[in-house]
C-alpha cells in the first residue's frame, strides 16, 4: 500500500459543523489536547487570544481549519495513534467554548498501520518555537 499523506489528527462532520459554529461565534480558534487535571484528557478549545500554546507543545495538525497542539511528553504516549475529534451529548470541560452547548468534543482514536507509521516517521510533527 502506497501512503501519500497521513493525518496525525482528523475530525468527524459533527464535530466539524460545531467547530464552524463556534468559530462564526468566537473567530480564530485553536483545540489543545489537555493532559488531565480539572477536566481530564479531552480536547479543548479556545479564542486563539485566550491560549498560549507553549514551547513545550507540538503541532499535530489542523482540523475544520483550526490548530491542533498537544503537549510534547503526551505525544511521546499518543504518537502511534490518530485521533478522532468527535462530539457526544454532554457537559464539556468548563475551560472549552462548547461547554454551554449541550455538546462536549472526545477524542476517539485509533493505532496507525505499518505503512503509516513509516509514513509519519519521515515526517515528524511541528515543534513550537516560545
């Protein structure tokens, strides 16, 4: 199998379309993976303004036009994995901007294939410079 391009991060249509909304609502956003605490593993996202993505966090990609960053040390445990930004029914994390649309972003994922791997190996994610 002939690999062209992987995505480290995709997201679902439903997620998509809430993602429009809440850029159409709060102009440039970005999504960060958070790595526990107060509202656990989730993907959050913010007004662009209200973030500063850090020196130790990567770039994983874009999705619905919009950043997606993880921090450097939870790549090392998620890099063999894409991830799915989906949405369910439920609370978000009270930091995200769905938090008070009945909607809340997760993260599905699934274990890139061999060819994939290979892929993603010659192309390393993007550091961000503080």
């Amino acid at each position: 199998m002939s690999v062209k391009e992987v995505e480290r991060v995709i997201v679902t249509p439903a997620a998509e379309e809430l993602i429009g909304k809440l850029k159409a609502e709060h102009g440039p956003v970005l999504f960060h993976q958070s790595g526990g605490c107060c509202d656990g593993s989730a993907p959050m996202c913010f007004p662009v303004s209200d973030f500063i993505v850090g020196s130790s966090d990567v770039k994983l990609g874009t999705i619905a036009g919009v950043p997606f960053y993880m921090s450097e040390s939870q790549f090392e445990y998620w890099q063999n994995t894409q991830l799915i930004i989906d949405v369910v029914p439920g609370t978000g994390g009270m930091f995200s901007l769905e938090g008070p649309t009945g909607l809340r972003f997760l993260t599905r994922s699934r274990v890139f294939e061999d060819d994939e791997t290979a892929w993603l190996q010659a192309h390393p994610v993007e550091r961000v410079d503080a």
